[in-house]
C-alpha cells in the first residue's frame, strides 16, 4: 500500500487496546505517524511498546480501535499482510538464516527467488544506492558482523516494498560507529519517504535521531513531544512519572590491593576455537572494571572462567594471590572466596524458572544446613526485604520466578549475589531488560559495594553508561584483549574502535 499524498498519515492508530487475562497492555492508544518522519518510542519495561508495535506487524491482534495505514483503514491478522501493506519490522533478535547469504535470505519466502541470480543482484543494488545501504549479496550470514546482519533484515523489509519500518531496540550492540551508519541510513530513508518507529531505551540516540517522541506508561500513551522541545529529564520523568535523577556516582578508589589477577587466559569453544587468547588484566579492591565489546567476543566464556564453570586451555585466574583454575565452583566457594556471579542467560544457569525468590535465594546456602530440614525463614525474610528494596513486582515471594518480567527476573539474581557479601562480584549485563529508573537503582547498588571495598568487573552494553560507572575499561574483540583504559580519560570513539578491532598504543593494562 503506497502513500497517496503528503498530508497522509503513514499509520493511525484510534483508540487501540489490547489485554492479556487481566493484564492491559494497550490502553486506548490514539497515536500517528507521517511518512518522512522519524518517531521514537519509549517507555519503561511493561508499558505495552512492543504489544502496540506487534499489533502493527501482525503478530497481535487489538482487542478494539482501529489502524490506517495510507489513509484507509486495515485489518492486520498476520505478519505477512503486515509487509503487504507496507510495513515491516526489524526484530531486536534477527531472524535470518545462517548458512545462506545475504541475497537468499533477501528473497527467502517471496516469488522472485526463482529470479536469476543477475536480475536478483540488480534489484538489490537499486535499493541499496537509494537508501545508502551497503551489502554484499553473496556473503554467509554466518560470517557477518551484527551490523551487516542488521542491514540485511533492512534490505529484506525494502525489498518486500516496505514504506514504514519499525525497529526494536537496534542499537544494542552496536559500536558507536555502527550506530552513526544505521543513523545515516534512517536519515536517508527518511529523505525518501519512509516512516520510521523506533523503539530504545537510550535517550541520547531518541534526541539524535528522532523528529517526534511518543511516551507510553503502564498501556497508556501519556504524552507525544517534539523531540526538538524536550530533552533527557523531561523524557525520564514521562516516563516513570516523576522526576529521576540520570547521573551515576563514581566513588573515588580507596585500596590499591589487587584481588584478582588473570594470566594468559585462554579459553577454547565446543568445536575447538578460541573463545578467549591469552587474556591479561588485574581487578583491585573497591574499583569497577568494565568490559566492553561486540555481543560474543567472549565476555560469557571470561565470567565462567572465573566463576570455575568452564574449562581453560591454559592461564591462570589469581584470588589474592592462590590459582583457583581446575577448582570447581563448590570447592571455590569452600575455600573461602566470595564470588558471586550474574550471568548472562539469567534464567538458564542464574535461577530455577519453576521455583520461587525464595528457594532460588537459597540455592547457593542449602548446603550450609546441618540434617534433613532446611530452614526456609531467612530466605523468605530476604526475598521480602529485596521485593521491597528493589521494587520487585511480583504477586509473591513464592511465585514461580518465570511467571516475573525479565526486568523482575534480573532484579531477584543481582539481589541474591549482593546479598551474600562478596568480595568479587561478576555482573553480566545487570540492567539488561529494565526500565531506566530500575537501572539507576542497580548502579547505586553496584556503587554501595564498590564503598564496601567489592571489586567489580562489569560487562555491559552502553557505552555510556561504562563510561560514567567504570574506573578503567576493558575492550574485547573476537577473544582479543584490544585495551585497558582509563574511563575518565577515554571517549566513545576511541572505545568502538577497538571493539572493532583496533588496538591502542600506549596503554599499560595492568596500572
């Protein structure tokens, strides 16, 4: 569906609602937007963004209100007459096929795969020189960087004819460059005609890139702003409905002792590649040492290095001093090292899914209770107390965890870990998942044992942020140590760089 003429709204939303059980996820949601334009969307972790945005790609269906797309009104009831009228949407996890390239993944599921490869390369080409997109048709998905797979699901939504594209969460785990050139390609296709919504947690890049900013809370549009007229704090307080202090404290260090050394780690992958070469670094007490890097440069293989679930090819992981390689987590734990560990995958190796806070708050001090019966008291007392301080929603301490928000789920592990005291604590991607608000609450968290002398080493995705909450930075590529650098003294710039693969000169990682 085409657009007929410039004052035609691109998508009309009137009075769109949506409800699961009796949960509303939409509420009476009235919001347009014009082609040649650029709308951000934001809202806190449950504000009903990706039920609305779904709705649009046809994954849901409104319980009532109505859509226009192009001045007539639509029925949506499947992701495919989501793209015959126009519109697609580009998934936070892409959804392509690995082991094919670029142009079969392109035209997967459309008539013209039985095109010629020649035509096929043609029809490619025209639309990346109007959009500005760069693409190599013949290249393996499988050998992609996760920008290039992003330009790819792109290319897929344009080459089914798409004039409105939304977009969830894009940036994630882009470098600062990679952003810059997604950026460009919106501008571009905005100079052209397309709509774009565009779904992210990261207000900076809504000022960036935005024309208008649609605010949701609780399934309910609050309020629609020119993004020209606003700014950060105005954002933040829509969205959570008063004001949020944005700045994040860096204590000074006050020890010098290093707590943890790591020497020559070098880890190997199932099928015998190296997911870590020959990594260096020192952690001292009271410091919060952060890691940046592209998704799967071995940030998950570094954390179970230390936390002992994973072998090692060779190194050595120094706790004051004593090789805790070839322990397991067990006997780590019984020597007396407080290592608390937040994973990645929070719950497939973080928390039991079908227990509640209170058995998953006991999984690492069962073992400490003498005879048959555990006591569940101080458990229950500490779930409570965690429900509370870290404004966890859940409609009890013994409801199964995987009936919780993932927000929810990321605030009970990192609750657990602090709780034990620790004297490492390992944090893979604490705020991954919550709204901005709780990851405010997180960072004071992280601040209060950095105070108590914890040191910290923090894997994360927002440059930003590590830049505002780290000491010194670690950067990763591929398994690579590309720099240690001071945060206070680094830039953006610099750090995508060698997140890309670039090393710096001059830099003393192990100060």
């Amino acid at each position: 569906m085409s657009k007929s003429n410039e004052t035609t709204y691109a998508i009309e939303l009137k009075g769109i609602s949506k409800t699961f059980g009796s949960i509303v996820a939409n509420d009476n949601i009235n919001l347009t937007i014009k082609y040649g334009e650029i709308l951000a969307l934001l809202g806190e972790n449950g504000s009903g963004k990706t039920t609305l945005m779904n709705m649009l790609s046809g994954i849901y269906y409104p319980d009532a209100g109505t859509i226009s797309v192009a001045g007539k009104e639509v029925t949506i009831s499947s992701p495919t007459e989501s793209i015959d009228f126009g519109i697609g949407m580009i998934h936070q996890h892409f959804k392509l096929v690995e082991v094919l390239n670029a142009m079969d993944n392109i035209v997967l599921g459309t008539k013209e795969k039985y095109l010629k490869p020649k035509a096929l390369k043609e029809k490619i080409s025209n639309i990346s020189n109007k959009f500005g997109l760069e693409i190599e048709p013949e290249k393996k998905i499988y050998n992609m960087y996760v920008s290039e797979k992003q330009t790819v699901e792109i290319m897929k939504v344009l080459y089914r004819g798409a004039e409105i594209l939304i977009l969830d969460e894009p940036t994630a785990v882009l470098t600062p460059q990679e952003i810059e050139k997604l950026f460009a390609i919106l501008r571009k296709m905005k100079e052209q005609g397309s709509a774009i919504i565009i779904i992210t947690h990261k207000l900076h890049e809504v000022l960036a890139i935005s024309d208008r900013v649609a605010i949701l809370r609780k399934g309910t549009l609050i309020d629609t702003v020119k993004t020209e007229e606003t700014n950060e704090n105005q954002l933040t307080e829509l969205m959570v409905g008063r004001p949020v202090s944005l700045k994040i404290d860096r204590p000074e260090i006050k020890e010098k002792h290093t707590i943890l050394k790591v020497i020559d780690l070098s880890v190997a992958n199932e099928d015998g590649t190296e997911a870590l070469k020959n990594i260096n670094f020192n952690l001292k007490r009271g410091e919060i040492l952060g890691v940046a890097g592209i998704a799967g440069s071995g940030q998950k293989e570094l954390c179970e290095s230390i936390a002992g679930l994973t072998k090692i090819r060779k190194g050595a992981v120094l706790f004051n001093k004593e090789n805790i390689i070839g322990k397991t987590p067990d006997e780590i734990i019984n020597l007396g090292i407080s290592m608390s560990f937040v994973p990645e995958d929070r719950l497939g190796m973080g928390l039991v899914a079908s227990m509640g806070m209170i058995e998953n708050m006991m999984l690492k001090s069962y073992k400490k209770n003498d005879g048959f019966f555990i006591d569940k008291k101080p458990a229950r007392e500490l779930s409570e107390q965690l429900v509370k301080k870290l404004g966890i929603v859940t409609p009890g301490v013994d409801t199964p965890v995987r009936m919780m928000s993932g927000g929810n789920v990321q605030k009970v592990l990192l609750g657990r870990e602090i709780e034990s005291n620790p004297n490492v604590l390992i944090t893979a991607y604490p705020v991954r998942g919550l709204d901005i608000n709780s990851s405010y609450v997180i960072y004071d968290l992280l601040n209060e044992q950095k105070k108590k002398g914890v040191a910290i080493l923090f894997i994360g995705e927002d440059l930003d942020v590590l830049m505002e909450l780290s000491d010194r930075i670690m950067v990763l590529c591929h398994g690579e140590l590309k720099g240690i650098v001071d945060a206070k003294q680094t830039t953006k710039e610099e750090i995508g760089l060698m997140m890309t693969g670039r090393s710096l000169e001059g830099m003393d990682q192990d100060e």
